[in-house]
C-alpha cells in the first residue's frame, strides 16, 4: 500500500503530514476484516487513486475532519447532497424534530406528502412522484414503469453514465464502473441486458441512426443530462433537444437521470437550465438533504401505470422515511432563499477559473469542466465531451494531485472520473485556499 508508514514515519521530507494518520491505517485494517474491501460502496477505497481511505469523524461546513483531527476543505460533499455544507442547523433541527416523534412508520405521513409537493412544484415536468430510497432504486423503476407505459423492451443509455448498479444499467458504466476498469459487472446474465442499447453521450447521429433501426421498440432514453460519472461532462448545443424529438417522433420516453443535478443546478434542475422537458425525471441526494432517499415522477398520465392505480409493480418498506422527508425538505426550502444559486455560481466559476489558471502557471495539459457548482478536472488537453475523451485523461497524474492536495488540507474525489462539488458553505477565503494549495501541489508534480 501506498501510506503502509508507522505513525513517526508519517511526514513528507519538508515535515508536512502524510494522509491517512495512524487512526485511519489503523481504521481501515479493522474494516478489512469485517467488510468487502473495507468499504461499502467501491470508489470510497481509493482503489483509483492508491493508498488507503481517510476516515472522517466529523464535518461543520465546508471542512471534514479524520480520526486524528486533521482537517479538510470537502469538495465531496457526501457525493453531493450535502449542498448546504455538513451539519447545517436548519437541517439538524427538522431531524432533531423527527426523532421525537418517530422515524419510522410504514404507512402514510403528511412529511412525504410536503416533500412531493415541493418538489411538483419545482421541476417542471413532474406532475406527480414516487419516492422511493435510492437513486438507483428510481432509476430501475423507472425504466420499469417506461416499459409498462409504452410496453416496449428496449431501453437506451450512454456510454460513461452511471444510473446506479440495477442490471439492465450496467453495461459501459461511468464511476466505479470506469475506476476500477471494468464497464459491466461479472454476475449480470446476458439475458438482463440484451434490451438494452449503449450510444456515445453527445452523439446525437448515433441516436438517430438508433432511432431509425429500432425506434418502434425504444421504451425509452435513460441519460445523464450533465454527465458526472465520467468527471464532469455537460451537454454539447443541441444534444438535449434533439433526444426530446427523437423521442417524441418514435412514441419513446426522454428520462432525465437528475439524481446528481436535480436542485443542484437550480430549483429545477437541468431540465430547467437546458430548457428541455423529460417525460420522467429521477431524483435523489440532494431532496434528501444527506439521508438515503430518491425518487421519480412525471407526467401524471405516465405515473398512473404506477401500483396501486396501474399494472407495474413497485414498493419500498421505508420509502417516504420520515426522517429523510424532513432533511430533505428542510435543504429544499433554504434553496428558495434569494441569491442561493447566484453564490453557487461565482464561488463555482472562481474555483473552476482558478484551478485551470494554476495548472497553466505549471505548464501541465489540464482541462477543467464545470456546470453550476458541478466541477470537474481532467489530466489534458481536452476537450472533454463523452467517454472516449475522458478516458484519455492521465489517471496517475490525477491520483498524484489527489494525494497532494489532501496533503495540503483539501480534499478531492478519489477518482479522475468523479465530479466535485461546491456547496453554499464554501467561503471565499476556503475557494482561494484550495487554488493557492492547486497552484502548489501542480508544481510539486512537475517538480518530481
């Protein structure tokens, strides 16, 4: 292992810390005895990036703090929900609410019915919503429900974007999928993925000659409108637009896989930057302000094929948790504050300026995407637009400024094909600390 160091050997040659401490080697030692790889979900082990996790023991704002005390400015941000920043109190207080009353019923409450309606209210193709407990869990129903609707097979998704690890879904995955090079997943049969087409993200000839070939047996179109399992890769002019009428000329469904970008980018999400409708959109992280949650709604007529009204099948013991109801709406309503997305977007635009701007001073190929407070940073030249370009990103360089800028008190995802984060807690003070940190850590790497 990389960091493999007893806790006197735990400094660089000039004495800066060397990430993880002892607590966190320690940590994960005891993991690896008692869970698969030491982790819960397969990117948290660094497998991309070398070395061992650090683990964290508690987060205020912007900053994570390890076992040892060190701190971090988080541009993780728990993968994403965490847009108010860790542990805020407005946030706190509707959980501290719930668990005096009960976190748990399994029947109806007014929580999820305030959820619904907030989130009806915002996005503007959804008309109603099925909550469920996961964003793969939405993605996978509703691909189901395109299906019952339409009662057609096949489904179409992009190369490079990850929908959650449902089988139909994982075939030419981004994320986890991509880090540890594999783009499927052993234990899928062929017969789970047989109904589903994989085209190039940007590629709106791939999806017209699709189109003209199986068109009458499309169910739907499943896609990532900002691509963030690949790294950060927004959609070229047009490329949105023209699925909508390839799908509207062949009796197919347009699905927005909003489970990042849904009150990420706005109270409506992408659907509303774009200017492009979805016939079902799917959503989690965020309208659950940290605690596991998702959902997917649309178009009432399409939502009614949904039990108990219709015939296809879904349900969830702890669906519409009233815990997950109350921090999820709770982060929903401080996002209508006035000005909420105009600061996500100068802190955003000054970090992403800064970082491209460091990398220039060292002289290195570096590209850096950004979409509202979604960031990513690719070791060339660029331009990033699909799979194929982002794979020909320098992995090792990423994984050598990871270490560097964690080092420095900053902490990045553990993978070149992951996005960062910006949220509402992020100082200005904290953005120019991260790029005078960049501007040092590129230097080392062109130093070494």
């Amino acid at each position: 292992m990389l960091f493999a160091m007893s806790a006197s050997q735990n400094k660089t040659s000039n004495g800066d810390p060397v990430v993880p401490t002892q607590s966190s080697l320690e940590a994960f030692a005891a993991a690896e005895r008692v869970l698969v790889g030491g982790v819960n979900s397969p990117v948290r082990a660094f497998g991309a990036v070398g070395g061992v996790p650090v683990f964290l023991a508690r987060g205020q704002g912007a900053v994570v703090t390890d076992l040892d005390g060190r701190r971090y400015i988080d541009y993780v941000g728990a993968w994403g929900p965490l847009i108010l920043g860790h542990c805020d109190e407005r946030v706190q207080a509707a959980a501290s609410k719930v668990l005096t009353k009960g976190w748990s019923f399994g029947t109806p409450t007014e929580g999820e019915t305030r959820l619904a309606e907030a989130i009806v209210a915002d996005v503007p193709s959804i008309e109603q919503i099925r909550l469920v407990n996961s964003g793969t869990e939405a993605t996978m129903s509703a691909i189901r429900l395109a299906r019952g609707y339409t009662r057609r097979d096949l489904i179409v998704k992009c190369a490079g974007c990850y929908h959650g690890h449902a089988d139909a879904l994982l075939v030419q995955a981004g994320s986890g999928a991509l880090t540890f090079g594999v783009p499927s997943s052993a234990g899928v049969p062929a017969g789970a993925v047989m109904d589903t087409r994989v085209i190039p993200y940007n590629d709106l000839t791939a999806a017209r000659s699709l189109f003209e070939k199986d068109g009458s047996r499309i169910a739907g179109v499943l896609i990532e409108p900002v691509a963030g399992n690949m790294g950060c890769v927004p959609p070229t002019e047009g490329y949105l637009s023209g699925l909508r009428a390839l799908c509207d000329a062949h009796g197919a469904l347009l699905i927005f896989d909003e489970v990042m970008t849904g009150y990420r980018l706005g109270l409506g999400g992408a659907q509303e930057v774009f200017g492009v409708r979805p016939d079902l959109t799917c959503l989690g992280k965020i309208i659950g302000g940290g605690l596991p949650v998702g959902a997917y709604g649309g178009r009432a007529t399409i939502m009614e094929s949904l039990s108990p009204v219709g015939p296809v099948y879904q349900a969830g013991t702890m669906a519409g948790n009233p815990l997950a109801m109350a921090t999820g709406l709770a982060t929903i309503e401080a996002l209508h504050e006035p000005g909420v997305y105009e600061q996500l977007e100068e802190a955003s635009a000054h970090l992403a300026e800064g970082l491209a701007a460091a990398a220039r001073e060292a002289g290195l190929p570096f590209c850096v995407n950004r979409v509202g407070s979604m960031v990513g940073v690719f070791f060339q030249d660029g331009p990033v637009t699909d799979l194929d370009t982002a794979s020909l990103s320098d992995t090792q360089g990423y994984a050598r400024l990871f270490h560097a800028m964690l080092r420095r008190g900053v902490y990045l995802p553990p993978s070149q094909f992951e996005t960062m984060f910006v949220s509402l807690a992020h100082s200005d003070a904290q953005i120019d600390e991260t790029i005078a940190a960049a501007r040092d850590a590129l230097s080392e790497i062109v130093a070494e």
